[in-house]
C-alpha cells in the first residue's frame, strides 16, 4: 500500500521542519580526563577563548553536562565525533526551544 500524495507531503514537510530544529553537541562529565585537557580539547578544536573554554569545563565538571555547540545536525553531529576521537564523552540532543 502506498501513501496518498497528502500523507507523503505531511512526511516530507516535518522531516524538513524536523532537521530545522536546532541541535546541540552536549560533553558529558567522565572520571577519566583531567580538566585541563577539556580545557585544551575546548581551546583547540573550538576555538574557544581561555575563559570561555574554562567555564564550559566547569559547567560540565559541577553539573555533569554542557552544551558546547547548536546549530544544524549534522554539524553537530560532526563535533560530537570529533569530541570521540579526542576521548570526551559527548551526544546530539536537540535544543530545547
């Protein structure tokens, strides 16, 4: 069976909206990497300014979490992979609205 022509518009119009949303790359607290390094892992592939870098570490050393990035999916999608290969533990959430 396949779907009407309005069914395949509503799906193809809330994927769109869907991938529209913003998107966040979240870093996660872990017991393995000092905070210096997520620190320098900020400053690096960021771009972040020291004290910027500084208070996203602490944000993700006492709340557990921190949004480092929002934009488009795939995009963030793109720096959670890269936290990965720098050893931080990060996902893809979308942005709360």
């Amino acid at each position: 069976m396949t779907p009407s022509t309005l069914e395949q518009h509503d799906t193809e119009l809330r994927d769109h909206v869907a991938a529209d949303v913003p998107w966040q790359t979240v870093v996660w607290d872990d017991p393995v990497n000092l905070m210096t390094y997520v620190t320098y892992v900020f400053r690096s592939y960021f771009g972040f300014p020291r004290e910027k870098a500084e208070h996203l570490m602490m944000q993700v050393h006492t709340e557990g979490r921190a949004v480092v990035a929002s934009g488009r999916r795939e995009q963030m999608e793109h720096h959670v992979q890269a936290m990965h290969s720098y050893g931080l533990q990060a996902t893809v959430s979308r942005a709360e609205t």
